[in-house]
C-alpha cells in the first residue's frame, strides 16, 4: 500500500498539478467512514507533507486521532498532539471522545494528550526583541511558542513577512498573522475616524456658537458636549483651544436665552396667576350656586377665599398692565361672593331664632292672629338674610321659605274656614228655630248637637256673635224635651218587655246580640227617657241578655288576638330573615320556600281583628312585596338567562360543523342546570322550548352518526378488498405494477374510521413493503439477467439492441478501459479486487470522492451506475483475448453477486 500511494502522488505531480488533490481533500467530509477511512489511509501513505497535514486537519475529533498517533511520524504526532490539545479545550468534546474509544490503551493516549501542558512561555528577554519575535513567529518549535510569539509583533511589515513566510505551511499562524494585520488595520482607521469626529465635533460647536435659531438650543449644545466627552483624552492642544472658545460662546448665549425666559416666565406666571384667580372665584361661585355641602357653607372658608384671592390678584398685577375686561371681571366675581359671604353671615346670627321658630309645631296654631304674628317674624328673618338670588339655598333658608309659605296658605285657610263654619252655624241655628217651632224633639236634638259641634270649632273672634242665640235656642229645646216624654212612655214600656222576653230565649249569639242592637236602636229613637227607673229597667234587660253573647265574644275576641299576635310572629320572623340574608349568595329556592309557607301561615291564622290587624297586615304585605321584588329580579335574571340559552340552542339546530353544535349543545344543557329558578309557567315553556332546540340538534347527530357508520363500514370493506387483493398478488410469480399502483392509488382514495385506521394503515405499509421489495428483486433479476445476456451477445459478435434508458447515460464521460469497468464494477458491487489492481482501485475510489464533493455524476442507485457500466462494455469492440474473458468474467462476477 505504501509504495501504491507512493506512486500515485508521483503520478499526479508529473501528469497534474497536486493543487486539485489537496483541494479535493480540503473538502473531503469525514463523517462518511469510507470517505474518513480513505483520509486515514492518506495520513498513513502519502507522501505529501501538506496532503497529510490536511487530511489530518479534516480528522476533527480525538477519536479518530488517537488511534492513528502510534501509526504516524514524529511531524504527525505533533500535530494531533496539538489538534487533540485543542479540541479537549472545547465544551463536551473530552467526554465524546471518552464514550467513542473502547481500547484502554487509546483511553490512556487520549488523557496524556488531552492533559499534556503546553511549551513554556516566551522569555521576558525577548518580548521587546522584534527580530527575534518574527523569528520565533515562523521558525518556533511548537505551535502555542509561534501564537505567543506572533501575539506580540506589531509591526505591519513583519506581520506580512511573517504571512508570507507561513503561508501554504502553518494555516494557524498564517490566519493569525493575517488577524493581526487586520487588527492593526482596523485601529488606524478607527485613530483616523476619531480625528475626524473630533474635528466635526468641533466645527459644529463653533456653527452651533454662531447660529441664530433658538429652537432646541441648549439640548443641541448639551448633545454637543456629550459628543466631545464620549473622545478620547488625547486630543491635540489647538483643536481643545478652538472647542473651549465655542463653548464660552455657548454658554454666554445660553445664559441671556435664561434671562429672557426667566423675564418671559414671570410674566407668563403673573398672567396664570390672574388667570387661576378668576377660575377660582369662578368655580366657588359656579360651586355655590348648583350645590351646597351637607354640613352647609363654610363662612371660615369662604371669607379665607375672599382674602387670599384678594392678595393673590394684588401680587399678579402689580407692576404688570391688565386688561380693562379682565379687571373688570374679577370686580364682579369679587363682588358677588361678597354679597354671598355677607347673606351667609347673617344666617349664621339668625340660626338660633329661625331655629325656634321652625321647631315650633306647623299646625299648633288655628287662631288667625298667631298665624299673622308668625307670617310677620319669618319675613323679617329672611329680609335680614337677603339671600343673594341665582345660588343654592341652605337648607335652612329653604326651610323658612316653606314655612312662610305654608303659614301664608294656613292663615288664609284659616280665615275662609272660619267664614264657612260661621255660614254653617247660622244655617244650623235656622234649622234649628224650624224644628222646635214643629215640635220635633228628635230632629231638634240632633240639630242641637251639631250647632254645639259648629260653635266649638269656632275661635273667640268669630264665635262671640252667636252665644245668646246659641243659649235661648237651648232653653226651648228643654221645653220641648219635658212636654215629648209624656208621649213615648208606652212605647218605651214595650220596649223593656221585648227586651226581658228576650233575655229569656236561647239563641245564636250573633243573632241575639243583632235583635239586642235593633231594640236599643229604637230606644235612642224614641230620644231616651227623663224616667230614670224605665231606663234602668230597659238597661238590666240590655245586659241579662246580652251576657250569654258576652261569653262568646270574648272567646272569639282572644282568637282573633291570638290569629294577630301569630301573624304578627310570622312578620318578625320575616323581619329577622330579611335583616340576615345576603341577596347575593343566597338559596332562592328556600327563599321562594320561606315565601309560599309565610302566605300558607297567614292565611291560616284567622279570624283576626280587622283593626287590630290592620297594621300586622300592612307590615305583612310590605316584607312580602320585598321578597317578591327579590324573587322577581332573580326570576327575570334567570329568564334571561334562559333565553338567551334557548336562543343560542336554536341557533345550533342548523349550525356548521355538528360536532361543534353538539358539544355547544351539551354545554348549554349544563349551563341550564347551573342557572337558579324562574317563575314555574315560564319555566315550563323555556324548557319546552330548549328541550325542542336540543332534540333537533341530537337527531342530527343521530342521522349522521348512521350515516358514518355506514360509510365506515363500506369503507372497511373496501379497504379490505384492497388488502385481500395485494396478499394474492404477492403471491404470483410475476407481478402487474400497473395492478398494483391502481391498487394503491384506491387504497389513498379511502377515508378510515380512526379506531380501524391505524392497524390498517399499518397491514397496507407491510404489503406495500413487501409488493415493493418484491417488484424491485424482480426487477432487479430481470435486468441482471438481460444486462449478462447482453455481455453474451457481445462476446460473441452480437449486434446488441440498446434499451431506450441508455441513451440517458452520461456517454462524454463513460470509461472505455475494461480493466477500470471491471474494477468500478466490483467496486459497485462491494466485491474484492485482486492484490495487483489495487492501486488502480484507490485511484478509483479518490476520483469518485472528487466527483461526490464537486457535485459531479452521481447515481440515484448501484444497479444504474452498473447498468451504465455495461452499456459502456457493450460499447467497446469485441475482443477474444484472455485478459478480455478475464475482465469480463470478473464483470459478469460482480453483476451476479448482486441476484
């Protein structure tokens, strides 16, 4: 093998220039084991330094070197010890390597690399020594002693020398050099850009010294000076002179741009002060006469606001014009809350006074005179307030408006009611001249109750008219009285008797104490009796009769208070009930529990007493109409709710895709469980409702449902038809491809049922598979039997007819060498070479490397790169010779190996 490569690299420096091989391997990819195994075998043979030290470069991992350290010489050591040194430096590479190497004695060569140290530093002596340094850079014995050394040579021509000198023989120091170079570079122009920024620096201080615009002035002249602080220190004398005296001139020009401001400020600061007066003037005002504070207006306060911004106005105008509108505005806001401040002062003096007069009772009064007097002190009061018009009332103020108002409307109601009642009294006394002049004793004495009645409801003033006629009309009804008493004696007589008969009966109480009503209704018809023993007579007869009665009204009377005092524990019940619950998170079903039993209870506890109950009842009927207004929020909360669910189910019945309708329709069903309850009719019929919504969409889940299992079915049955059909074509000598793509084609055309898709999936993979693999051993038996027929037709003189795909092959390139056809051809095959063709082999198999990393001619398979070589045999002219029949016969050979 040595003496192969040997002269194969002679070969190719006397036929060809080594650029191209060394350019090939450059490029070679090691992670492909033949194309790495063919680097190893360079590094072992070759006899060109540089090819060797670049194919060990294109080694890039510590387990490809370290079994080849022992195999290589000293220069290679070196440098695998180097490159080794270097990548156990790198993060996981030392582990990598550690995991890939199974010989210990390679493990053991890799941590002695690995942990080697490097060669000693420079000496001190030679850091400032530049000749030695660029001698050390190109002629150092180790590769770290060149890197040290070329780290510390700064001179440009050196670091040229130094690249030239290394080029095409140390790729790491001639790409150092080059590094350095560039790095010296770079900072000359970077010295260069630093001049000239601090000269633009400089040339726009002084444009910025000279230039008449303002605007941004002293952020352009700060952004100026930060741009000069952000240059180096060492900047030359005269250029620092000329930056100075710019920026003196700045700075004077910044400084009268403040003092204008400055002026400009306070002036503008007066003005918002004038301005900030007025608005408050104007919001006090505008505040006081939409609203006033529940305590009432601070007179503190507002006399504070008067003064400061008096004081406050006197400081923003003096020294300063105003205008005559401005001024003449804030006379007037001033002027208004003066008026203000002063009505408000006199209230607070009058407070006590209005006070007591307020509390005095509004209907303690009925004489016209008290109404007056009262009328008369509540317009002085409010004169001395004099409340200023257009602004909120205090409450007070407001108050002894009413008051004066209602004591106005009183008085006068007052007096007319006096006219009417004096009307009625005379009217009344007439009536009553009329009656006792007929001698109609009753009538009179009701007429006579009702003038005492008029007369008492008259004041002094207006009744003192009317006592002595009211006295003689007294006398004669007396009269009147003693002469009537002779008549109704017999009738009065019959009365008593009715009634001792009828404490005698036994009857129905509510009866007996009707008929008891009846007959004492026609004793106070008759108008009494001035016999005191009749009366007494009727009175004993009243009461023996009614005792019976007595008994059973009394009983009735303590249910009726019993049924109250229930009712009255059924409100207080409710009462504890409403004060505790939270409306917010509260069972409502209990609630509209506790409501249906209240109602059941009351309506229980009866008979009551009418007006005993009357406010039990009222109590009663309000906390119900409070719970009820709860429940109806929430029946018309959770109807809404409801609805708005029905709405949304309708919307689902014809909805896209039914999946998605009917999982929105499951979902609505248990939002309708989470929503609480609705009024019972309503409910009925939203459920009806949702219940017609989700049964539509169901169904058509349903239908569809059949519908797929249907399809599913079908389609498994197809799919196993398919199946059925490719295991019988797997079984026949020779298969129809044509058969089988259609096959696959209507296989791809089916939709499976998931739960059946993956196992099938899997049964058509396996035959397909097995139909491919066997179509391609078919295929390859045929060509290999015909491409050996055609070997035979040439041999024998032959006319060969040519198969349409050889006209494809890439013929300016084809080989016409047998020896290298048969060689290439067992190379294809994977089949060994004789000892003696070798050479020729590895020339081979470098020229295929080159032409794989040149994107040259490549093979989308073995069996077409060996249908080209015999289509390249089959070219050649016939020949009996025996290194032909050998040649061919190794041919033939190769091509059998691949049946």
């Amino acid at each position: 093998m040595p003496a192969f490569l040997k002269g194969l690299f002679k070969n190719n420096k006397s036929a060809e220039k080594p650029q191209p091989a060394l350019s090939r391997v450059q490029k070679a990819d090691p992670t492909d084991p033949n194309v790495r195994q063919e680097l190893i075998e360079l590094v072992q043979q070759s006899d060109d330094t540089a090819l060797r030290q670049v194919a060990l470069e294109r080694l890039n991992r510590m387990e490809w070197l370290i079994p080849l350290y022992p195999e290589v010489s000293r220069r290679e050591r070196d440098q695998i010890a180097v490159q080794v040194a270097e990548l156990a430096r790198q993060p996981g590479k030392l582990e990598q390597a550690r995991a890939a190497l199974t010989d210990p004695a390679h493990r053991q060569l890799l941590e002695q690399l690995a942990a080697a140290p490097d060669e000693d530093t420079l000496p001190e002596a030679l850091l400032n020594d530049a000749a030695q340094l660029e001698r050390l850079a190109v002629e150092g014995r180790t590769s770290k002693q060149r890197l040290a050394a070329i780290e510390h040579v700064e001179d440009e021509d050196a670091l040229q020398r130094i690249a030239k000198a290394a080029k095409g023989r140390d790729k790491t120091i001639y790409q150092t050099a080059r590094r350095r170079l560039q790095q010296i570079r770079e900072a000359a122009a970077a010295d260069e850009a630093r001049q000239r920024g601090t000269e633009l620096v400089i040339a726009a201080m002084e444009a910025h010294a000279a230039t008449d615009s303002t605007q941004l002035y002293e952020a352009r002249f700060e952004a100026l000076q930060q741009q000069w602080n952000n240059l180096p220190a060492d900047i030359e004398i005269a250029l620092q002179q000329r930056y100075l005296d710019a920026l003196h001139r700045c700075r004077e020009r910044i400084a009268k741009l403040h003092e204008e401001a400055a002026s400009e400020a306070a002036s503008q600061e007066k003005q918002e002060q004038r301005k900030a007066t007025l608005e408050v003037l104007e919001s006090t005002l505008s505040s006081l006469q939409h609203d006033i504070p529940a305590q009432g207006p601070s007179l503190a306060g507002l006399d504070a606001v008067l003064k400061t911004q008096e004081n406050r106005w006197l400081e923003a105008t003096r020294e300063t014009s105003v205008e005559r509108n401005e001024q003449k505005h804030y006379q007037e806001l001033m002027h208004d809350l003066r008026v203000y401040v002063q009505a408000l002062s006199h209230l607070e003096r009058s407070r006590l006074e209005l006070r007591e007069v307020l509390d005095q009772p509004e209907g303690a009064e009925t004489d016209e005179a008290a109404l007056a007097s009262r009328r008369k002190t509540l317009q002085r009061l409010l004169q001395e307030i004099n409340w200023p018009e257009g602004y909120a009332e205090p409450e007070l103020v407001t108050e002894v408006r009413q008051r004066l108002g209602a004591t106005q409307a009183r008085q006068h109601r007052v007096a007319e009611d006096q006219k009417k009642r004096q009307k009625s009294l005379r009217q009344a006394m007439d009536d009553l001249d009329k009656a006792l002049e007929q001698r109609v004793l009753k009538q009179s004495r009701h007429i006579y109750k009702e003038v005492q009645h008029l007369f008492a409801e008259l004041d002094n003033h207006h009744a003192d008219p009317f006592k002595a006629r009211l006295h003689l009309l007294g006398k004669q009804l007396q009269e009147l009285r003693d002469w009537e008493g002779f008549a109704t004696r017999p009738k009065q007589i019959e009365l008593c008797e009715h009634m001792e008969y009828l404490a005698g009966q036994h009857m129905v109480p509510e009866a007996k104490a009707e008929r008891i009503k009846e007959l004492q209704k026609e004793w106070r018809e008759l108008g009494g009796s001035s016999d005191q023993k009749l009366w007494q007579r009727f009175k004993d007869a009243s009461d023996r009769a009614y005792a019976p009665c007595h008994d059973f009204f009394v009983a009735r009377s303590e249910l009726k208070h019993a049924n109250v005092h229930k009712r009255q524990m059924i409100c207080d019940q409710l009462v504890e009930f409403l004060e505790n619950i939270d409306w917010h998170g509260c069972d409502w079903k209990a609630v509209d529990q506790i409501h249906r039993r209240a109602r059941e209870e009351w309506r229980s506890a009866w008979p009551v007493d009418f007006r005993e109950n009357r406010p039990v009842q009222k109590q009663f009927d309000r906390l119900l109409r409070d719970i009820e207004h709860h429940l109806s929020e929430e029946y018309a909360r959770n109807h809404a709710l409801k609805q708005d669910i029905v709405d949304r189910a309708r919307s689902l019945v014809d909805a896209e895709p039914l999946h998605s309708a009917t999982d929105g329709a499951k979902a609505l069903q248990q939002e309708w469980k989470k929503i609480g309850m609705t009024r019972p009719r309503d409910d009925r019929q939203l459920w009806q409702a949702f219940r017609e919504a989700c049964d539509a969409v169901f169904a058509r889940r349903d239908k569809q449902r059949a519908e797929q299992a249907q399809h599913n079915s079908d389609q498994l049955a197809k799919a196993d038809e398919i199946l059925k059909d490719m295991a019988q074509l797997q079984q026949q000598e020779s298969i129809d491809s044509i058969k089988v793509d259609e096959l696959r084609r209507n296989f791809q055309g089916l939709t499976l049922p998931r739960e059946h898709k993956q196992g099938i999936l899997k049964r058509f993979g396996e035959l397909s598979d097995q139909l491919k693999s066997r179509i391609n051993d078919l295929d390859r038996k045929e060509h290999l039997q015909h491409w050996l027929q055609f070997l035979q037709q040439h041999a024998g003189g032959e006319t060969i007819r040519e198969p349409a795909e050889w006209s494809a092959f890439p013929w300016d390139t084809a080989p016409q060498d047998p020896q290298e056809l048969a060689i290439r051809a067992e190379i294809v095959a994977g089949q060994p070479s004789p000892e003696e063709d070798q050479a020729l082999r590895m020339q081979l198999q470098v020229n295929r490397l080159a032409q794989g990393l040149n994107h040259g001619q490549t093979w989308r398979s073995p069996m077409e790169e060996m249908g080209f070589l015999v289509a390249c045999w089959c070219r050649i002219p016939a020949d009996s010779s025996d290194n032909r029949q050998h040649w061919r016969g190794r041919l033939e050979a190769a091509l059998r190996s691949l049946a």
